[in-house]
C-alpha cells in the first residue's frame, strides 16, 4: 500500500494471509524542496519507487500487489510519451512483477496517515557526535548499596597510583589534587573538560569527537597484546598498532611510548625481523706506527683453475697498505703456514700482529703454534703510495725508463761520502712521510668511524642477558616466511668489540 501527500510519502508491505493482511514494514519520508513541486501523478510514482527501493529484498523475485487510490497509475506503465523522469521510475519498476490495484482512499487509511506525518517543530541536525557515539548502548548495573554517597566517595578516592586518579576523584566527588594553585590548576581546569565520568569508568573526549575509556596502567599490556601480538592484530609498526588501539575504544597519555616499547619486546616481531646497516657494531679502527708490524690475511676464491690454482691468499700491512699475494690449490692453513714462512718472515721480518676473519684455516692450532712460536698475536686512505712507504722512493715505471724520465738521464755517483749524506737525508725524509701517513690514516680513520656510528643503533649486551642468533645462510633457501632467528641463547662472556660467547640454548615457555 502506497500514498503521497503535498509533502511525504508512505507505505506499508504485508502479506495476506487466510484473508487477512498481516503488516511486515512501515516507511515514509518527506519530500525535499524540489519534489514538493511534482505533480500529483508523479508524487504517487515516487511513494512507490520509494516502496519498492525500501523493500526490494522482499519482492525480488515475488509477485507483488501494489494498492493505491491514484486510478491514473494502471496506464501510467503503459504510456510510450511520459516525461523523463517518469520513464527512468517505470524502468527501476519493470525489474519487479507488480500489479496496480486501484482502492479507495478510505481503505488505504495507514499509508495514507504516514505521508501525512508532518513534525511541527524542525528541529536542527546536531552533528558534534559521530554516529559511534550516538548509537553506542552501554549498562552498567549498580547495586542499592553502591549509590549512597559515602560508599560512592570512599570507593572513587581508592584509585592508588592510576595515572587518571586526580581527574576521576575531582569528577566523581570534587576531591581537589595536591598543590591545586596557580598554572597548575589553570591546566588541570582546562584539560578536565574533555573527561567525563561514568561509574566506574572514566572516559576521555578525543580529537575526533568519539569518548574513548581511559586505561589503567595494568592494562595497558592486555590492549597492546590484544591489538598488536595477538592472532587478529598483524604485529604492525607502532602507529598502526596506536590506531587499532584508538579504533577499540580506549586511550592513555603515552600510548605511543608504550606502544614502542611494547613492539621492540614483541618476540615474534624480532624473529621475523630482518638486519641492516643500523644493526651494526661501532667501528673500532687499528693504528700502528711501525710498518710490516700489522697484517691483515684473507683467501679469495674460488677462481676459475688456471695452472692448477683456484685461490689466493692475501696479506696486507695496515701501515703501508703493502700487498702479498700467494695463488694456491686448496684454501686450508698449509698455504697460511706456507705464506708466513717464505714471504712475510724472510722478506718483511716477524710481525706483530696478524688480524684475520676467524676463518677455520686461521685458527687452526699449527697456525697457532707457528705465531706463538715466534711471539706474533692473532687478532679476530694515506696521502702516499705503499710503496713510498716501504722504500722511501716512488716506484719506477718501464714507460719512465723508455721515454727518459728526469730520473732516467742521471748518472751515478759513486763517490761514498756524498752518497752516504744522500742516503741519510732520505731515511729522514722517510720517518716523515711514514709518520705523515700515520696521522692521515688516523684522521680518516676517526671520521670514519664518526660517520659509521652516526648511522647504528647503539646496542650494549651483559653476561646472562637473552639474545636471538640470526642466522644469515638462511637466504640461501626458499621460504619467505621462515624466520631467519634462532634462540634465545644465554650471553656466556663479552668480549672486546662487540663480540659475545654465547652459552646453551634456553628453553622457551608458552606464555
């Protein structure tokens, strides 16, 4: 059953059942400004657009009995010249089975009496609240003996050190904070507007108009739990996880400092986390005065076999920059042994200290035996030319020879005096440069490292503390979602620059 009046329509759906009409749904709704100036035909087409939209998932699919005292809609459906808008309405109709039956107005008396429904007073639209808000329903079930107001104070002031108790006490029973003079009241005045108390919680307005309760302190791990680590959450980043946490309805001042911290203790988070740049150790540079007193050894390789060899091994004086190489076979702690014994001591004397890798043929114990045997320590730019550092000379090209260089057209003297006093001004000269190069190298070391540590992520580790291990091979085989961390392990010792011992794997308990 439809109707329209000068300014609503109405109508009713039912079903007719043993002869009698059984009513399912009643709607209506005014007319805007522009359709109060329809005709009288077309404001009874729309009540029953505004019918069939109300209720299509009723009568798709049904036969459908439309009752209406406007006669002039039966031919309406029918006529090929109506107005556009007219058309467009008999088109929505045509998805429907619809028939229109013609009945007096006295019989259609409910649709008729709801599009004459008018409000007499109209009254403004008040969107301060959203719609969360406005539609949210709430009960909370007080005893008798919980509303006198002694029992209601004494309860209100009990908060302990909940960081909300000032406010609460001050809504709930006018109880003033400590020191309530001055700016401090001024502020404390002006923030409490935005709380409102609804026993027992209290809740906070927030930016976005919606109340959101304010959380204790011993819940704060629950929420973050519930919208971060739990199967639901997503163990997203910190301002994500604030989101969710705004979206479930509660607040506290330092949820995005609790949220932080709250993430970088997330176990799962950790496993699945990947390292980087900013995970490194601070740079711990090595300088030394003397040349060929440090040396710095590494293999390189595989190579493609040329003569039967397919690695080398390098050695390098921190000093000059000076370089051995030795091509090898096999990539074991012979070719180490081998190097030492007819290059590095023969040709260079006995070195101080020998840095490399950690590589297993390094540590090898004949490696280490042949070190402490002749008293070396193992240890896991210049403004010249290593060369100049070594030799106290610049290195002579053949090009220099062939297309006489200036040094290539002096003849030699061999008068002794005059060499030796030669000879002796450039071991001076020699001493300079190579203290020159010293202090190059520790300034460019030193900025360096400033630049280097800039970047990082400062990290400080303590016997018995629990770390995961990261397990770089794992790149190596397929699995995305394979956490590349094992552990936790037990920290056994500390060592000097960064390095840890670590001890036996600790067993993990469900939480």
């Amino acid at each position: 059953m439809c109707d329209a009046s000068d300014y609503a329509v109405g109508a009713v759906l039912g079903q007719r059942k043993e002869k009698k009409l059984h009513v399912i749904y009643y709607a209506s709704r005014t007319l805007d400004e522009a359709q109060c100036n329809y005709a009288t035909t077309e404001k009874e087409l729309l009540a029953i657009v505004f019918a069939f939209e109300k209720f299509r998932s009723y009568l798709v699919g049904s036969k459908v009995i439309v009752h209406t005292d406007h006669a002039a809609l039966k031919y309406l459906l029918s006529k090929k010249d109506a107005k556009p808008r007219l058309i467009r309405w008999i088109l929505l109709l045509q998805e429907f089975d619809l028939k229109i039956v013609d009945r007096k107005g006295a019989e259609n008396g409910v649709a008729d009496h709801l599009s004459r429904m008018r409000i007499e007073e109209s009254i403004p639209i008040d969107d301060s609240l959203p719609e969360e808000t406005v539609y949210a329903v709430s009960a909370i079930p007080i005893s008798r003996e919980e509303t006198t107001p002694r029992a209601t104070t004494e309860r209100r002031i009990a908060f302990g050190a909940t960081w909300y108790r000032h406010i609460a006490n001050y809504l709930a029973a006018d109880i003033e904070p400590p020191h309530f003079y001055g700016y401090k009241k001024k502020k404390f005045l002006k923030d409490i507007r935005f709380y409102f108390w609804d026993e027992p919680y209290l809740y906070k307005k927030c930016q976005d108009g919606l109340f959101r309760k304010c959380v204790p302190e011993e819940e704060i791990a629950g929420i973050l739990h519930g919208c971060h680590g739990s199967a639901y959450a997503g163990h997203f980043p910190t301002f994500k996880t604030v989101s969710k946490v705004l979206q479930a309805g509660f607040w506290w001042p330092t949820m995005f400092k609790d949220a932080q911290a709250f993430i970088s203790r997330c176990d799962a988070c950790q496993r699945m986390g990947n390292i980087s740049k900013r995970n490194e150790m601070p740079q711990n540079f090595i300088l030394e005065v003397e040349v060929f007193d440090v040396w710095g050894i590494d293999f390189m390789g595989p190579f493609p076999t040329s003569f039967g060899d397919q690695y080398i091994l390098v050695a390098v004086d921190y000093v000059s920059k000076w370089v051995e190489a030795l091509a090898a076979p096999t990539n074991d702690s012979s070719v180490v042994i081998k190097m030492f014994k007819s290059i590095i001591f023969p040709r260079f004397g006995v070195p101080r200290v020998v840095i490399s890798d950690g590589g297993s043929h390094f540590i090898i114990q004949i490696f280490a035996n042949l070190l402490k045997k002749y008293g070396v320590r193992h240890k896991t730019p210049l403004g010249t030319t290593p060369f100049h550092l070594v030799y106290g000379k610049a290195c002579h090209l053949p090009v220099e020879l062939e297309y006489k260089a200036a040094w290539a057209v002096k003849e030699l003297n061999f008068n002794l005096k005059t060499a030796a006093e030669r000879r002796l001004i450039q071991l001076n000269e020699l001493e300079k440069i190579r203290h020159l190069a010293y202090e190059n190298s520790k300034i460019y070391k030193e900025k360096t490292k400033a630049l280097h540590d800039r970047k990082i992520v400062s990290k400080s580790f303590a016997a018995n503390d629990q770390v995961l291990l990261f397990n770089s091979r794992l790149k190596l085989f397929p699995g995305k979602l394979r956490s590349r961390w094992s552990g936790s392990f037990k920290i056994k010792e500390v060592k000097p620059y960064g390095a840890v011992v670590l001890g036996t794997l600790v067993e993990e308990t469900s939480p």
